[in-house]
C-alpha cells in the first residue's frame, strides 16, 4: 500500500523533526543563550515574572506588601501549584463575597481612601506576581508603621520597583509585589516577634499536609 | 490613549508582517528554489525518497483528502497511546499515571483538529513527554494540514481545467520544513529571552515569604509555546495558559505572541492576491478581516473598561473588570488578545473569558460562532472566509440576475451546495449538543456559575454554549469554570465535544477540498464588465455583510438567553 507507508514515514520523520530536533535545538540553545530564564531560576531575582508569596490569609502579615487574591491551588497528588483563575462570573454571588471580605480586610488595616479593583480581584493565573502602583500606594502607611520605617522610606522602595508601560504603550504600569517585598526584608529584616510567627506557620503548614483543592 | 496606540501598532505590523511572509509561502507552495531550500532542500528530498512520495506526481481532490484523513487517523492514534501509556514513558517528573481513557480521547481529538480544548489541567494530567511529543506533534501537524487545504482552494481558483490541486506529502513536508520549523526555533528562543522557561528538570521549589514551600511545575514550554500560537492551536501548557507568568512573562512578549497567532493567517491573504494574481483581492479580503476585528476590539475594550457594577458596589473605586486578568496586561492588552485568540482558532488565553463581563464575553462566543474567520486559524481562516465569498459573490449575482463568477470562474450548484453544507454542520454541531448538554444530568453537573441555590443562571446557559461553540469552531478557548472532565461524569463532555470537533474540522475539510476540486475543473475565463468586481469596497462592504448576517441570524436566539439576558440583570 503506498498509501500506507507515505502516511507512516512522513508522521515518523515529521515526528524525529517537530518533537525530537526542535525541541532539543530549542533547549541547547536556551541553555547557552538564557540559562537562567530558561531553568526559571530567576524566581525571587530581578526580571522575575513569577510570585512567591502565597499567604493563605495575607492579612496575618502586616509587614509585607499584600499581593492580588489568587485562584491557584495545591494539587494534593503532586504538590505542585495548580494555576488557575476564579472563573467567577460577574453575578456568581461568591465574587460579590469576596470583594466585600478583601474590602473589609483593608479598611481593618486602616486603609481609607479608594480601594483599587485589581487588589480585591483573583488574577487569571492565580500566579500574578504584579500590582498596580495605587494598589501598593494605599498599603504603605501600614508597611511603615510595621516595620518602623518612614513612609517616605517605603515610598522610595516602591519608585524603585515601579515599571512603566513597556515602550510606552505595551501593558499596564505595575510593582513586582514579590520584589519589593525582598526588597523590604533587605532594608530593615522584619521584627524577631514576626520572624517567630513565621516559623511556627511554617511549621503548621507543612504539618497539615495536602491543603484542600478548589475546583479548577 | 495607550489602548489606541496599542492597537494601531498591532495591525501596523501585522501587514509588515504578513506581506513578506505571504509571498515567501508563495514562492515555498510553488516549489520554487528559495534560500532556505537550498539549504534544506537535502532533507525535503531524503524524506520523499523513504516515503516513496514522487514530488510531480499531484493529487485530485478525493486522493488529497484521503491522505490528509490518513495523516490525521494516524497521528491521532499516536497521541492516544502516548496519553494512555505517559506512565511508562520516561520524562515524567512528578510520576503521573496514564490519562484517563476518556480524556485521552478526548485530548487526542482536541489536537489532532487544531481545536487544542482542554479538558485536563497541564500541570495535574500530564507528563513532559506527553507535552512535547503527544501534544507539540499535533501543534505543528494540524497547522501543517490546515494551510495545505487553504492551498489547494486557492490552487484551485487559480488553476484552469485541471484535475489535480497538489500533492498533499509535498506541501505539508514544505510547510514544516520551511515555515513553521524556522520561525518557531528563533521564536521559541525570543521567548526565552522574555523568561519563558524551557527546561526538562522537575518542579521549582522555593520558601515563599511566609516561610511556606512553593512548588511550580516547569517543562520545556517555550519549544510548545512558540508552535501553539504561530499554529494558533492555543493549548496551554500549564492551566492558566498564557496568562501563567511562565508562560507570558510580560506586555512584549505578549504583544509578540498576538502577532505571531494572526501572522500566518494574515500573510495567507497576501499569498492569495498571489496565487490568483490579483493582490488586490488579497487586500479585499484582508480588510474585511480587519473591519470585524475592530468592530470586536473596540466592544471587548469597552465593556470590560466599562467593568461589573457589583464591583464597585463591593467597595472597589471603579468597576473596570480585572477580575480574571493580569496586571501586566490590564483591559486593553486583555481585550485585544481576546479578540485575537478567538477570532483565530488559537484559543490561547491570557485573561479568562468566563469572567469577563457579559457583553465582554459575547464578543469570542461570536467571533467563534462567524467562522473563525476574522484571519482565523492557520489555513482554516483563509479557506473559511473563501466559502463566504462565494456565498458573496453568488448572492451578488443573485441580486444583480447575472451568473455568479469568482475570479473568472462560474459558480454553479455544486458550490454552492458544498458551501451551505460548510456554513450549516456548525450551526446544527453547535446548537444541538448545547441543547444535549442542558438537557442532561451529565451535561448540566459541569455548570459552574449558577444562580443562588444552585438554580439556572444564564451565565451557566453561556458556559455550555461557550464550550460547544469552542469545539465546533476548533478554538480550544473555554468559560473555563465548566467541568468538561470528571470522575463522576467522564464520558458525556469528552465524547460530546469530541463529536463536535471532528464534525467541526473534517467534513468541513472534505467540503472545501470538493469545492477546490470543482473549481479546478473549470475554464478561466477573463473577467468581462459583466463580472462582479472582488476587489473594490462594495465587495468588502458584501463580504461583511453576509457574513455578520448568516452569524447575526443563526446565533441570536442562543446568545439572547445567555450573555444579552445576563447583561440586562447585571445593569438594571
């Protein structure tokens, strides 16, 4: 049958070409080119897209920049980060809920002003890592007041880590929450009460293992 | 206004794109000796010569399809084996078991037609070597498949009395070897560059802030990422797509991956004005593209910025609607990908579209709905948009009481059967397995968003039509908060959105190529003044028309109960 061997070997070849030589030239030439973006080891460095924070109730931590709510969850098999969004419509009543509840957390932080929207809404990927700079502006009396800096001291962190729009007309103004938080512990190291309360939520997180899974 | 600004430099240079693309697939389809194939000519050889393929030796329309189906059948049964044995399989870091067989139909179908619906979370399902074999094959084959189609319709107008359109293993060896392949290998290393990653080691861990460990699966994404937009497949590889910072790490990267889904099917127009020797007609059809992508960019950005009024009255200081979105990309980068994704058949997503505002959301459910031809997926786009311009032209002729003629061929009944034949299997694929999925208990348990109490909600009617809508069109795209795949349920979502693919990609295919095949056959006449011009306003202005038209009447009723019903209870 000709058929049947063209249909054979061209999928054969094409498959040694598209899922064996592409790639493996894809990756050798990111490992010599971009080794580090390519192994995702800038998490926590400069030019890192991606959040390490993951509070399960931020408001615990008064001396860290609070970052968006997330969809994300844990997958109990694996352990490994499961991104996801909320998927909520606009009228699920359980959106309506959880921007009150994140609204009212602020106001108990002492915020006063506007709240803005993407500081009470969950991120597409649950992994998002930015805010915008008003979201992070409303939170520094706090972040000063907790750590015993000046607001004009926090104020200067937050210009620095401030990135505008990319040639000036690609995505929105944003701070890398993640960054500035490092950049916060590298400034003034938070209190020993709080480095306590840190370990020991470590430790009770990592004794109850396997958090529940929201459905994707 | 950066939104302006932002989507005038999109289309700007998308036409630098497309033209020098377009006439270097034109010179690629006619088999000329350009550069890259004096370097690669090597191996296009060596591959006809073990597969027993004689280059000159051309294909009539039936004999196309037959090997385009055969490619197809194989190809999807290699990736359901790879699925269903992933746990033998080395590459498989985090020791998944084998897919369910199920969802590993289900899946093998969604690749295999482009579709790339997802039905499994990547990060949960499925192994490395699932992704970059089981999964990238199909993000290259089924792009591959799709623009040979296009160009043997386009073979096909321009020929004169011919029996043949091509030969089938010819162009799709030359559109891997000298278009997708290159492009994708720099492609995929830009995106590095944007920090994508592309590794094989296992998952990332880290302490998080609050001392916590952190854990992110990693994978070689960028080699996927590159062909899953420039195919305009869209299947993601972690679940959040590219909205997942590994994925699209930031607003340039972004900007780049929206052109490179449009790219190809932008460039096709160009290679149309080509082929059939009358540019302009290129540029007709690409500006009518063009007119119902801006009349969608311009309804998505503004519904969205105009946002949810439960919003901000939850306390929010503006109702713009960020919920489901990035910060990096805020509304316009949002809308605009949106737009672009489902006007392709990519379906990639950087926000999710199941929590965009109602009218926001009605703008991909519609884009689907047309055709998939505002540019479309690779190849699908082109041959799409071609069955409305002769549903065009013959209305035209119609109208005018003239025979209809496209580019100097007479239209007859057979065309015009094969056309209405392509315009109505979605309609029905679409309309009746939604009302399936709501007639049943099966269908209805994967509803997420419903009214208080668990009672209907329209926005669980869109979530069902979304899906069937995105199957049939071969999007992939999803108000993702519908459960398509469960332990409890595992059969109704996969087999039905499974049909709904192949009845949305191969009959349509084989009525394409019957129509390719027809035209061929005929005599070219030159255009008289007799002739209905195809490459002036008036035929744009058609063109559009008839196509918001069969969309407009066909869909109204569907989207009424849906996203139009929920919009007056979300404002009133």
């Amino acid at each position: 049958m000709k058929l049947l061997r063209q249909t054979f070997v061209v999928t054969l070849l094409l498959l040694i070409l598209c899922c064996g030589i592409y790639p493996g030239l894809v990756t050798a030439g990111a490992r010599v080119l971009f080794p580090k973006q390519a192994s995702g080891s800038l998490v926590g460095q400069k030019g890192s897209a991606l959040i390490g924070q993951t509070f399960g109730d931020p408001t615990q931590w008064p001396e860290y920049f609070w970052g968006r709510p997330s969809g994300a969850s844990v997958d109990p098999a694996t352990g490994v980060t499961y991104s996801s969004g909320s998927n909520y419509g606009p009228l699920q009543g359980a959106l309506k809920d959880e921007v009150e509840a994140r609204v009212k957390a602020l106001r108990d932080s002492g915020v006063t002003g506007p709240i803005p929207v993407d500081l009470v809404t969950k991120s597409a990927s649950g992994l998002d890592p930015h805010l915008s700079p008003e979201a992070v502006g409303i939170q520094i009396p706090r972040i000063a007041k907790a750590r015993g800096m000046s607001e004009a001291e926090v104020q200067g962190l937050v210009a620095q880590h401030t990135e505008g729009s990319t040639l000036g007309f690609l995505g929105e103004p944003r701070v890398n929450v993640l960054l500035l938080n490092l950049a916060l512990d590298a400034r003034k190291p938070a209190s020993p009460s709080f480095a306590k309360a840190r370990a020991e939520a470590a430790a009770s997180a990592s004794a109850s293992a396997a958090p529940s899974s929201s459905a994707p | 206004m950066r939104v302006f600004v932002l989507d005038l430099v999109f289309f700007a240079v998308l036409v630098l794109v497309a033209v020098p693309l377009g006439r270097f697939m034109t010179r690629v389809f006619a088999g000329e000796n350009h550069t890259s194939r004096k370097i690669l000519g090597i191996l296009e050889r060596g591959i006809y010569r073990a597969a027993g393929v004689e280059q000159d030796k051309e294909h009539t329309w039936r004999a196309y399809a037959g090997a385009m189906l055969a490619f197809s059948l194989l190809t999807q049964l290699v990736t359901y084996a790879v699925l269903r044995l992933q746990h033998k399989l080395p590459f498989n870091p985090t020791k998944l078991d084998a897919v369910a067989p199920w969802l590993a139909f289900n899946t093998s179908v969604s690749f295999t037609t482009n579709t790339n619906w997802q039905s499994y979370g990547g990060e949960t399902t499925l192994s490395y070597a699932s992704q970059a074999v089981g999964l990238t094959s199909h993000n290259f084959f089924s792009a591959g498949v799709g623009m040979c189609v296009a160009i043997a319709l386009i073979r096909g107008l321009a020929r004169s009395q011919r029996d043949t359109l091509g030969n089938f293993w010819v162009d799709l060896v030359r559109v891997h070897l000298y278009v997708l392949l290159p492009i994708c290998l720099f492609y995929a290393l830009f995106l590095v560059s944007q920090g994508v990653i592309q590794t094989w080691e296992g998952p990332a861990s880290w302490a998080a802030l609050d001392g916590s460990t952190q854990s992110v699966l990693r994978g070689p994404v960028a080699s996927q990422e590159a062909i899953k937009m420039l195919g305009t497949n869209g299947g993601g590889y972690f679940n959040a797509n590219s909205a997942h910072p590994w994925e699209n790490p930031t607003p340039l990267s972004n900007f780049v991956q929206m052109l490179s889904i449009w790219a190809i099917p932008a460039a096709l127009c160009v290679t149309l004005g080509d082929m059939v020797k009358s540019p302009k007609h290129g540029w007709a059809v690409f500006g009518a593209m063009t007119f119902i992508a801006v009349l969608g960019i311009v309804a998505a950005t503004w519904f969205e910025t105009k946002g949810n009024p439960v919003l901000a009255r939850a306390g929010a200081a503006v109702a713009t609607n960020l919920e489901g979105k990035e910060v990096r990309f805020g509304v316009p980068d949002s809308a605009l990908f949106t737009v672009v994704t489902t006007g392709a058949s990519c379906g990639a997503v950087n926000a999710m579209h199941d929590s965009y505002t109602p009218l926001g959301g009605l703008v991909p459910l519609l884009n689907m709905q047309l055709g998939e031809i505002v540019f479309g997926g690779v190849g699908a786009g082109m041959y799409g948009i071609l069955v409305y311009v002769i549903l065009a032209v013959f209305l035209a002729g119609l109208m005018v009481g003239r025979t209809p003629e496209y580019l100097g061929k007479k239209i007859d009944s057979r065309d015009v059967r094969f056309a209405s034949i392509y315009v109505l299997i979605p309609a029905f694929s679409i309309l009746l397995f939604t009302a399936a999925g709501l007639l049943t208990e099966a269908g209805r348990s994967g509803i997420m968003n419903a009214g208080p109490d668990g009672a209907p909600h329209p926005h669980g009617f869109s979530e069902v039509l979304y899906a069937y809508t995105s199957a049939t069109a071969n999007n992939g795209s999803a108000f993702a908060g519908l459960t398509a795949f469960s332990t409890q349920h595992p059969v109704f979502y996969s087999l039905t959105l499974g049909l709904a693919m192949h009845v949305g990609r191969f009959p349509l295919i084989i009525a394409v190529l019957a129509i390719a095949g027809n035209m061929a056959k005929k005599k070219l006449v030159p255009a008289g003044a007799g002739s209905f011009p195809v490459d002036n306003t008036l035929f744009v202005g058609l063109l559009v028309g008839v196509i918001l038209i069969v969309g407009a009447l066909t869909f109204f009723p569907a989207l009424a109960i849906g996203p139009i019903v929920e919009h007056i209870q979300m404002t009133r």
